[in-house]
C-alpha cells in the first residue's frame, strides 16, 4: 500500500516580517466553515504573537473597531469594554473580570518574509 503524505498545514499571510513595529498591532480575519472571526497581531520585544479578537469576559472585541489594542504605554492587551488586562506574550489576563482566562491563541510561524497564522491549530475555545 502506498505511503499516504501527510497534508501541509493550512496557513494564511498576516503581514510581511518587517511590517510592524514594536508596539504595532494589525487586525486581520480568520475563516472556517461555520464562522469568519476578527483576530490580531502584535509585535513586542521583536516578536510576533496573534490572538482572536474576543475578550474573554465578554465575548465582544478587545477594540472599539480602531486597532488600537494596546494600554497607552504599550505593555498591556486592552479590553476597551471593561479594562481587562491581558499580558501580550502569553494572552493571559492580570486583571479585570476576565478571572484569570487567557485570549485564544492563534499559533504563528515565521520565515524570512512573512508571518503566517497556522489555521488548523488555532484554539478556537471550544475544547
């Protein structure tokens, strides 16, 4: 019987390495067959993380529709609707109403020019 391939892993574009600066954030869609879902990236510290864009308190986005993610001195993932504090390497929330949840995660990958969002390993919260 023939060896059966193993499929590549689904991916999709984000943004061209060098497109963020640190502190920047960029909005961007992820899709699936029974649902479109907003997300984001960020880049601190030189690296990139992404998360769907839904506070976990209150399943609303993080935003106010403006990109505009971060506490003013950039340290913090804001939830605009009730100031939920999420920490952006890990997504875990510090402080707030969000008790300790974190964002959902979407596992990255990067080579020399891009960033990809892997979409068969994004933690949609429903396990």
């Amino acid at each position: 019987m023939p060896k059966k391939e193993k499929s590549p892993l689904r991916r999709l574009k984000i943004a061209h390495i060098d497109e963020l600066k640190n502190g920047q954030t960029k909005k961007f869609k992820v899709r699936r067959a029974d649902r479109v879902t907003e997300a984001f990236l960020i880049r601190k510290g030189g690296e990139h993380y992404a998360y769907l864009n839904l506070c976990r308190h209150w399943m609303v986005g993080l935003d106010y529709d403006d990109n505009d993610f971060l506490t003013e001195d950039g340290d913090w993932v804001v939830c605009k609707s009730h100031g939920a504090l999420y920490r952006p390497e890990t997504g875990e929330c510090e402080s707030g109403p969000c008790n300790g949840a974190a964002l959902y995660r979407i596992p990255l990958e990067q080579d020399r020019s891009a960033v990809w969002a892997l979409l068969d390993q994004i933690d949609w919260g429903e396990s």
